[in-house]
C-alpha cells in the first residue's frame, strides 16, 4: 500500500472573494478544515503549504511558499516537504471536498506515472490530485525560469487520467469551488 503526505494548498490571497475565504464556514466549519478532514482521512500526514501559520496544530507543519502566488509554486513546496514519495494535493477553499474521490485517485498510484488526475467535462484538475515526488526537479526547472503554469506542466508528465466516468458518484460537488 502506498502512503500519502496530504497537502493542503494555502497560498491564495482570496482577491475576488475580497476576505479570507479559507476561513469562510461551510457546515459549522471553516473551508480549510473541509479539506484537512478529507486529507485526514486518506493520508499518513498533512502538511499546510503557504504562509498559513495560523492554520497549524502541533501534527500539521505550515512550509511557506519558496515561490509564492502559484498553484506550481504551492506544489512545489508539498514535494519539497514531503515525507513521502506520494503526495495528495488540495486546495484549502473547497466546500465539499471528498475523502471517496482522494482514495479514486490514490488507487490508481504507481511508479509509472507522475501525477493522478481526475479529468472530467470541465476540463483537467491539477490541485485535486496525486504527485509522484520524482517530478520535484521539473517543478522546480519550470518556476525558475518563471513558467507557473500547472497545466503546462502536465503535457510533460506521464499523467494518469480518472475519466468523469470513472469517478465516485458527487464528483462534479466535490470538484466545485467557492471562486
């Protein structure tokens, strides 16, 4: 069985949202915990990436952004961080995150891919996925020469894609986010 660190994408500063929307409430809880329980439940140990100290608790380190304000850049950090070869990512402002759609994607990990990613009608999502730690060094090469988009960096990888049609049921809920 494969372990996973989860990493929980702080990084954003909410522009259009116009307050911090990881701290808006769903449920009787704010946004982030929404995506720290589904991490909980499918991942050996979770890390915060983005300069969210206020987030943390004495099992869940925060590692600011070495190159802050992009997805690339908060992926980054998770591999960098990691305590292992896997890693789940997800964003931090998800209302229904879900811990069935996690294990969909973790299933299907193994070394010959670098990334699970599920890709539906709407199109490809890069921040709720899995990442192989071996893609760190393209990652890195990418945002050294200023190159921070995730989905270019997809169309280098060896990408596992979940269909729509291979997703749990209430993929299309867990998929919506609150921008």
């Amino acid at each position: 069985m494969v372990d996973f660190t989860g990493v929980l994408l702080t990084g954003g500063v909410s522009r259009r949202m116009g307050q911090d929307k990881l701290l808006i409430g769903i449920a009787g809880q704010p946004l982030w915990q929404q995506s720290h329980t589904a991490l909980s439940a499918t991942c050996r140990s979770i890390l915060i990436a983005g300069n969210r100290a206020d987030l943390t608790s004495k099992d869940v380190p925060c590692f600011a952004d070495t190159f802050p304000g992009t997805a690339l850049g908060g992926l980054h950090n998770g591999l960098t961080h990691s305590e292992t070869d896997w890693i789940t990512l997800l964003p931090g402002d998800l209302p229904w995150p879900s811990s069935t759609l996690l294990r969909s994607l973790q299933e299907k990990c193994s070394d010959s891919y670098d990334a699970i990613i599920p890709r539906t009608v709407l199109g490809r999502e890069p921040l709720i996925a899995c990442y192989h730690r071996k893609i760190l060094p393209q990652v890195t090469a990418r945002l050294q020469r200023g190159e921070v988009k995730i989905l270019d960096l997809l169309d280098e990888l060896n990408v596992c894609y979940l269909e729509d049609t291979e997703l749990p049921p209430g993929w299309r809920r867990s998929l919506r986010n609150i921008n």
